[in-house]
C-alpha cells in the first residue's frame, strides 16, 4: 500500500513538473487517501499484535 503511496506521488510530481496540473492534483489527492489507508491499518495491526501479545 505504501508502494502504491509513493508511485502515485512521484507521478504528482512529475505530472507537475511538466505542467499537468490537474493530473498532478488527481495523483496527489489519491497518494494522500493510500497514505493515510496505509496508517490506519499499520495502527490497527500495531493494536492487535500488542492486544494478542507477542508469541514468537
């Protein structure tokens, strides 16, 4: 997820770079939604592993 995160955000970047602002926009705004999915379900299975207690 954070893969996807971070290729829609280099496409952002160059998309902005050439000057294809609202592709550039439309990128970002989908980085920001993977990124934050992504830390939502890092914490959720941060809370989980610590609430079953580390067997291994």
């Amino acid at each position: 997820m954070l893969g996807w995160a971070l290729t829609f955000f280099l496409i952002a970047i160059v998309a902005a770079v050439f000057g294809f602002g609202g592709i550039a926009a439309g990128a970002a705004s989908i980085a920001k939604i993977l990124f934050f999915v992504f830390i939502v379900l890092l914490i959720g299975s941060l809370i989980m592993h610590f609430a079953r207690g580390a067997k291994a």
